[in-house]
C-alpha cells in the first residue's frame, strides 16, 4: 500500500484556518443585531465545514483493504486505553494527560456527541476496565473504582481498591482488563530500558487480582512492558504484546506478540529477547532456552500496544477471530517504523502471518507521522473502534463491502 503525503505542516495550516474562522465567529457573536446573528450562523458552519475538509484530508491518507471505511467516533485529548459498557458508553484513559473520559452517542447517529470528564488530576490514568456496571481505572501505582459509573457520569467518585504498586513512572502507565476468571489483570513494566530486579519480582510482570484488591498476584514474567492483552475467544489463552528493548540498533530486538497458557511462566526479559537473542548485558546469566518463545515476532521497535481478536461478523469470514495490534511506531529508530495496524494470524499450523491492516498515519517520505494508534476495541456492531493520543482521535471502522 502506498502512504499518501501529508505532513504536521499540512495539518497545522488545515488547523490554523480553522481557528481563524472560530476567532471570526467569537467577535461575530458580540454583536446583537439580527445581521449580526445571521453571520454568526453562517461563521459556525463554515467552522464545521472547515473542520470536516481538515479531518477528511486527514482520513484521506489512510489505506484500508477494499471495502472497509473509517470515520472519526470521538475526539478525546490524548485518548489511549478504551473499554466499552454493554449499553454503549465507551470509557477512555489518559497516559500524557490527567483524566478519565466516558463518551456516549446518544443520537445513534454513529459518532459520540456527548463526553464526560470523569476525574482530573490523576496519575497517568492510562488504564480502563468495565465490570458489573464498575469502571476501574489504572494510575501508576493505584487501582480505583468508579461504582454504578453510567448512573453517576455527571457527578462521579470512586474508591482505591489497590495501591502498592511501584511508584516508578519510567513503563508506570498500565493497561488493565478482566480476564475470563473475574480477576483483573494489571501490569508491571521495567522501570528501566534494560534492568534485573531480582529482589523485586513484579517488576515486568502481569499481576492479577479480585475486583476489591484481595489476592494480588504474580501471573507471568519476564515482560518488559505490555501495554495490552486480551485472551483467546476459544483456549482462553492471555494473549499479549510487548516493547522490545532500546539500545541495540535499529533492527533488533523485535517487539513480541506473546501467549500465557498457565500461570508461571516466564518470557526473557531481561535475559533473551525475541526468543533467541541474547542480551548484551544479562544474556549470560541465563540461556534463551529456559523461557517461554513469543507466539510471533513483530517489527523492530514497532511499540506494539493495544490487541484484540475479531470475533464478530460485520468484516468478511477471513478476519474472524484474527489476532488485531495497535502499533503505536517507534520513537527512536534512525527511519520511522509501525504508526498502524497489523493483523497476525490466529493458527496453530505454522509460523503465523503478520500484515497490515491499516497505515498512513506515518509519512516514510517525510518521516513525519500526524497519528499514532494506541488501543483497539469492538463495538457491539462489530466495528472496530481505535484510539490516537496524538491526534486525539477515536476512529471507528466498519465494513461496507
């Protein structure tokens, strides 16, 4: 697929005419005559008709396969993690920012025209989960719930279930979800690029815990930094992603796709990367061949995030159940890499396949990306839904055929 061109200079100049005719429409409304309000009027729809060229441009330059549409569902400053009520409220997370977001579309017109600012003020609350009509929400070093949340948006509390987790904020921010046992699934990164803590065993880790807080636990390790999992629609397997190390050029280590059969098992970090390639630093200390192998290797520092299994049946047969990532792209390799989304297959014959889905969020020409895809999540129509932190984006994609 070819990248069409655009730059942030090109979506600045789209922005800059936007604000102009805001201002124009704000002095406008000053006035009180009856031209003047006519004027008015007519500012405000030039502003949505403006906006609407500039997203349009934007979407433009994206590639999907034949048949597929993607649109905006929501705009939400910094929008990383999602989870989605069974009524429809979509909740989003923040890791730059300090809030809690719930968006709603309460017109059924397709796209959100309501949201909420949940809280304010938090650590990294880049986490989200939903359960029993309960939001919970992942700072760095606390757990908290929002009870009864869809009854209380306008006026919000929650309560902290959990906070003794490192307070470190180098890999702080935490991706959580509910697993098929009721308990919730909280991470741990390195609070380091490449770092052993041997006398503190959650660092790199997947922890899980009951809704309240009780019983927290250690459930895989060796993982640098996930930043997303979801479990096999069929074996229940927790299938998850993970940010390969800095440091070591631009093409290794690879990132991983991962997969936890049981509890206990241990993935390399910081010992063996991608399966077989030892660390400069830690690979001595033990072989490659005592730890659990990724499912697949994905692209060097691609920054893989948010993965979830397709198992709806809105998009043609030979998507179902197939295994979607957020690539959120690289920050520090000499020529960019990931900025979309990429298919792996879902198969126990053979070295699984791994293609993109969507791209043009990143201009390889200009080195230039004006979005970066966080998380995934599937709507109750099937539509796959996909945040943007830096576009401040939620994207919503369906299929038309």
């Amino acid at each position: 697929m070819k990248t069409k061109k655009i730059t942030k200079t090109t979506y600045m100049k789209n922005l800059k005419l936007i604000l102009s005719i805001i201002a124009i429409a704000v002095i406008i409304a000053c006035g009180g005559s009856t031209e003047e309000k006519k004027t008015e009027t007519a500012a405000k729809n030039q502003t949505s008709d403006s906006t609407k060229i500039a997203r349009d441009s934007l979407l433009s330059t994206l590639n999907l396969p034949e048949g597929f549409e993607i649109s905006i569902y929501a705009e939400v400053e910094n929008a990383r993690s999602m989870a989605l009520s069974e009524s429809g409220t979509l909740f989003v997370g923040n890791r730059g920012e300090d809030k809690v977001y719930a968006v709603q579309d309460t017109d059924g017109d397709g796209s959100a025209d309501k949201n909420y600012i949940l809280a304010e003020g938090l650590n990294m609350p880049n986490g989200v989960a939903f359960k029993d009509g309960d939001l919970y929400v992942a700072e760095v070093n606390r757990i908290l719930k929002f009870s009864d949340i869809e009854n209380n948006l306008e006026n919000p509390e929650y309560e902290v279930v959990y906070d003794e987790y490192p307070t470190d904020k180098h890999h702080g921010w935490k991706y959580i979800a509910f697993g098929p046992d009721g308990k919730l699934y909280v991470p741990v990164g390195a609070p380091c690029n490449i770092c052993n803590n041997p006398d503190k065993p959650i660092y790199a880790s997947i922890t899980r815990m009951n809704p309240d807080g009780t019983d927290m636990e250690i459930y895989a390790e060796g993982i640098r930094n996930t930043v997303g999992f979801t479990w096999h629609p069929e074996t229940q397997d927790l299938f998850f992603t993970d940010n390969g190390r800095d440091m070591m050029g631009d093409n290794i280590p690879p990132c991983e796709l991962n997969v936890a059969t049981e509890k206990g098992q241990h993935f390399g970090y910081p010992f063996c990367h991608g399966g077989t390639i030892q660390d400069p630093e830690f690979g001595d200390k033990r072989d490659c061949d005592e730890f659990k192998k990724p499912y697949r290797n994905l692209g060097p520092h691609v920054a893989p995030l948010g993965i979830k299994f397709y198992t709806a049946d809105l998009f043609p047969a030979k998507y179902k159940n197939q295994i979607f990532i957020a690539e959120h792209g690289s920050w520090n390799r000499s020529e960019k890499i990931g900025y979309r989304i990429q298919m792996v297959s879902n198969t126990t014959d053979g070295e699984p396949t791994y293609e993109t889905f969507i791209d043009g969020w990143l201009n390889h020409e200009e080195q230039d990306a004006w979005g970066r895809p966080v998380d995934v999540i599937l709507n109750d129509k099937g539509e796959m839904l996909i945040s943007d932190d830096l576009a401040g984006l939620i994207y919503k994609v369906t299929y038309k055929g």
